[in-house]
C-alpha cells in the first residue's frame, strides 16, 4: 500500500500538523503530507511546515469575497497536490464542499461532539465552555466534513476526565493527547478503507 497523500489546512499553530510531521516522521503514519495549505499569512504553522520541508499553499480567506471563490480555491490546491484525503487542523474557516471531496475530508475537534461545537467554537472557547458547564469527562471527535461547522459523521471519539482544578489550558493539554492519538488512527482507518457512511453514521468495518 502507496502512502496516503494528505493536504493539511491550517489557520493557527499547527500542533496537529506537527503531530502528523512527528509521527510519519517516526514511521507511525504510511502517509505523506502533500500540501500544507493555510488560510492567512503570518502563523506559526507555515514555520513548522517549512522546517519540515513540505509545500505551503497560502489562500487568505480575506481575498475571497464569499465563501464559494475561497473554497474552490482550497480546493483547487488540494486537487493540483493530487490529494488522497484533506485534514482539517486547526482550521477556522467555513468550507463548501464539492462533490468530489465528498467522503474525503476530515476535521477533528477539541469536544465530544454534538456537544460544544459549531460557530465559535474553537480553540479555548471548547475548553471553557466544558469547565463552565461542569463536564465530567471531554475529549476530541474525528468527523467527516460537510457544509457545517463541526457537523459532519463521527468517525472517531476519545475522551479523559475532566479534573477538579483544571483551566482551560490543561483541559486542552490533555484533550490534544487524546487528538494525537484518534487523527492518525482514523486517518488509517480511511487509508484501509474501512470507513462506511450510512447517513449520520460512519461504520468502521472489520480489518
């Protein structure tokens, strides 16, 4: 089996991207990160794609007067890395998207979804909103992508508890442990093609 080709869009720091990196890297992913495409200049993720010598696409979403022009361009980047899978990572920006990514994109997210997730949230607002609302365990979703903020079919969940005197940064220190370990492995699990989305359901088929 040939490496999986992934584009990787990034908005911000790029943690996940650096763990994508660390683990090919350690032989721990059969993937090769074709593209990292990002959606504004300046973030420190373009500095650790450069340090690993990847392609960086650039596509600043405030060129783009709608959200269709600015997809199409995304898009159009993933299609000229000849992408297998996109990998949302850290990605803040709404997408439409075409037919043909359709089953081939992904995006993961610092909660358990359905619960605190949608428009805004992102980043340390999840984390917050967590403590606030008194949650006993959090964790990271793996999903498909569509046309919503963090809607698309779960393929992937891990959880950990939420402690007594967390904060917002030690939550999520301990919630990107678990997004270390849940991206790679539905990343494989789609490269095995044992993903099957049956409406809101992705069933995971036997290896």
């Amino acid at each position: 089996m040939s490496p999986i080709r992934l584009a990787v869009l990034v908005s911000g720091g790029g943690t996940t991207l650096q763990n994508f990196i660390d683990r090919i890297a350690a032989g721990e992913m059969d993937a090769r990160i074709a593209a990292v495409v990002a959606s504004r200049p300046g973030i420190y993720a373009i500095e650790r794609a450069a340090k690993a010598a990847l392609p960086v696409v650039v596509i600043d979403r405030r060129n783009y007067s709608d959200v269709n022009a600015f997809s199409a361009a995304v898009f159009r980047a993933c299609d000229e890395a000849r992408t297998d899978l996109v990998c949302l990572a850290g990605w803040l920006n709404l997408l439409a998207l075409p037919q043909r990514y359709q089953g081939r994109a992904m995006n993961i997210h610092p909660a358990l979804l359905p619960s605190f997730g949608g428009k805004g949230m992102y980043g340390r607002h999840v984390h917050e909103a967590v403590l606030a609302h008194g949650c006993k365990v959090s964790g990271c979703t793996v999903h498909f992508l569509d046309e919503h903020y963090d809607n698309g079919p779960i393929i992937v969940q891990r959880a950990c508890p939420v402690l007594e005197d967390d904060t917002p940064e030690t939550l999520a220190q301990r919630v990107f442990e678990e997004e270390k370990i849940a991206y790679p492995h539905a990343i494989r699990l789609y490269q095995q093609n044992r993903l099957r989305i049956e409406g809101r359901r992705v069933r995971i088929l036997p290896g």
